[in-house]
C-alpha cells in the first residue's frame, strides 16, 4: 500500500458516495503508538501536552470529528463522566479533535460542554489524525477512532466509527479491563467472569 491511497465507497449501482483518504501503510494495532505533541484544553487552562507524558499508564485516546457538533458531546460527556473508573485502572484519558484548544475552551466555557476531566488535545495539522489512520483528508476531519494503548505505548486496540454513530465508553471499559488482566478473554467477557488463563 503507498502512503497515500483512495477508497471509493460505492452504491450497490456503482455510484460513489464518497472518497476517503486515508494514509495509514499497515494496521496499527500490535505497533507503538505513534507520539504527538499538541495544545490542550485542560483544567480551564491550555497546555502542551504529549503522549510521552503519560508513559506508564495506560492511555485511551479518541478521536472525534468537530466541537459544537451534535453525536460528539454524547460521547465527550460519557467519558468524562467515567473518568474515576479510568483512573482506577491507572489510564488517561485523552480526546482529540482538528479544531483548536480555543475552540475546545470556548465549548467548554460557553458552548454548554462544562468543565472536562480529561485533556482535550488540538490537532490543527491534522497530523495526529493521519498518523493513527483516521483523518478524513477532503473533509479535513477524523472518523470516531478510539485507541488503548498499554504503558509501555503500544496500541492494543483500536475502533474506528463512522461519523453518524457514537461510540460505547462502557466497551471501551471491558476491553481496557480485559487487557489489563493479562490472561486470554473469551467473547463477551467482563469482569468478574473466568478468563481462559495466560496468554
């Protein structure tokens, strides 16, 4: 695959609906995450952040396309709202979308977001995006993508959405646990039940 390739999405008659550009050269999961730094919005104040910054945690990372946007707050919302579950799991997490940490701010602040408990990061380049294979090159924005990554920065897992459905922060959650625990997970499991025993 060269680095920069086409996908058509087309109708069952042939028409194309769209044209997605993506550069990701091979899948991601299994690979170190790729490092950024970026402003952010966090704790009423913007920041650098980078991802090196939370070495030896576990780290989710989601993308979402805009701020003041629809399907995005629901999902904002939720993980904030988890984040004390994340913590105890040692992770942090992180939201990234191609807008500017002002914009994030001004969401926030005016825009009826409220306050976050995780740091929203701005990816005005769109080069975090491109790096984890997401960004929607002609609309400048990224697909729903959500990454675990383990503290050594590793991605062990990764789910990407298109932009109409929100994603679920409670699978999110099992499958950081099920990670977590080390040994190997059978379909549908979540904590409390037997794993299949070590890897």
């Amino acid at each position: 695959m060269t680095t920069s390739s086409q996908e058509k999405i087309s109708t069952m008659n042939g028409s194309s609906l769209a044209i997605i550009q993506h550069s990701a050269q091979k899948p991601i999961v299994g690979c170190q995450a790729p490092q950024f730094k970026a402003q952010a919005y966090i704790d009423g104040q913007i920041k650098e952040i980078s991802l090196s910054d939370y070495k030896g945690k576990w780290v989710v990372l989601f993308f979402y396309p805009l701020d003041f946007t629809f399907v995005c707050p629901t999902e904002i919302l939720e993980f904030s709202k988890k984040t004390e579950e994340f913590k105890k799991k040692n992770t942090q997490v992180i939201s990234v979308s191609i807008d500017s940490a002002y914009s994030h701010k001004g969401w926030c602040e005016q825009g009826g977001l409220g306050k976050l408990n995780f740091p929203m990061a701005s990816d005005l380049t769109h080069k975090i995006s491109q790096d984890y294979g997401v960004l929607i090159e002609d609309k400048g924005i990224s697909l729903r993508g959500t990454f675990i990554i383990d503290p050594e920065g590793k991605v062990r897992a990764a789910t990407i959405h298109d932009l109409q459905v929100g994603r679920s922060v409670e699978e999110t959650l099992r499958v950081l646990t099920a990670f977590q625990t080390g040994e190997l997970c059978p379909v549908g499991w979540t904590p409390g039940q037997k794993t299949l025993g070590k890897a």
